[in-house]
C-alpha cells in the first residue's frame, strides 16, 4: 500500500490508476476519509463491501465531480437540481433514481442511488477526472469512521492500494435528502440543516 499527500502532483493519476485496476483508493472528503472505487464496475464495489465487512443490503453513496456529471449514475429531478445549486458542491447527499446500467451492489438492488459533490478539491478533480466513485466511510464497518489516514490504515491496511493524505478531518456527516418526489424529504439531517432544505420548498 502507497500514501500519498493530497497535494502531491501524483496523488490524482495514481488514484485514477488505483480505480482503473479495480483496486481500493482511501481518499479525503469534505466530511471525512472515504472508501473509494469506480461505481461502475461491480467487481470492484463488491471488493468495498467485503473489505468494509459492509452488509450486501446496504447501499453505497457514489461521487461525481458536480451537477453536469449526474447523469453518469442517475435521472435528476428539477428538485434535485434546485438543492444541488444552492449546496453543492458540499455534504449534501441526494436521493435520485438511478441509472440501469448502475451495478445491483450500489444501489443494493433497489432503483434510487445516493449522490453528492464533495466540497473538498481532492474529492471533486478525481471524480471530474476519473468519473463517479464510490463514497462510503473508510473503516470497517461498526467502527468509527476515520478522521485521519493512520486510523483509514489500522482499520483497512493493505487491502487498501492508495492512502491519499488530507490531513485531519472532523466534518459533520453530509445531509441525505430523497429527492424521487415532489417535495424534499430529509432521511439524515448532517451538515446542512434540515430545516435549510425544508425552506427551499418542492
């Protein structure tokens, strides 16, 4: 396994290397360390779920660059549009219906997917520049998530190919609002107050 600091002019085409190989990349969100790989390869997401210990009926939040690269994993309603320009890119997580061609281990069978764009830079130029990922918290799972690379590594070791250094991080949970209807409902209110969503109205 590989640490890079985020700044590192390597960090980025060796994660997008890492995702291409279907290997595992350890990334800085806006929120906290993610478990990252490419959303579009099963393999790949199932190798997530079993280095995570993740449960099979839990489905996996995915990141995209910003609002345009949407359409890679879903359909967006003019709803989902409105909250993705007043918060993103940001810890906002919406609910949308998702693409067919998503694999069953993303959206765990079902046909909505969890997208948002993260605030951090790191996060946002790979999916901009790889395509969509997936964004879920870097540790086994029923521990507690990462704030740092040394506990992402104490808990996933070398099952993980890349360590991209970001530093500390000790964000608040991204917000996860289900868009698929006319109106916002909030499913987990984090860093964007569910009351800020409410106030955007349907």
């Amino acid at each position: 396994m590989t640490t890079l600091l985020a700044d590192d002019p390597e960090a980025l085409a060796a994660a997008a290397r890492a995702m291409d190989d279907r290997a595992l990349v350890v990334l800085p969100t806006d929120t906290l360390y993610a478990l990252a790989a490419d959303a579009l390869d099963e393999d790949a997401v199932l190798e997530v779920f079993r280095v995570k210990g993740r449960a099979a009926d839990q489905a996996l939040p995915v990141c995209v660059g910003g609002f345009p690269e949407v359409g890679h994993v879903a359909t967006a309603s003019p709803l989902a549009r409105r909250l993705a320009e007043r918060w993103w890119p940001g810890p906002l997580t919406l609910v949308m219906r998702a693409k067919p061609w998503l694999p069953n281990a993303v959206t765990a069978g079902g046909d909505t997917v969890a997208v948002r764009a993260p605030g951090h830079p790191f996060a946002r130029a790979l999916a901009t520049h790889f395509g969509p990922f997936t964004v879920t918290s870097a540790n086994r799972s029923g521990q507690p998530p990462a704030a740092d690379v040394r506990a992402a590594r104490e808990q996933l070791g070398g099952a993980v190919r890349l360590y991209v250094d970001g530093g500390t991080l000790l964000g608040v949970p991204s917000t996860i609002v289900d868009c698929t209807g006319d109106t916002p409902r909030v499913l987990r209110e984090g860093a964007v107050p569910a009351a800020e969503v409410a106030a955007l109205g349907p």
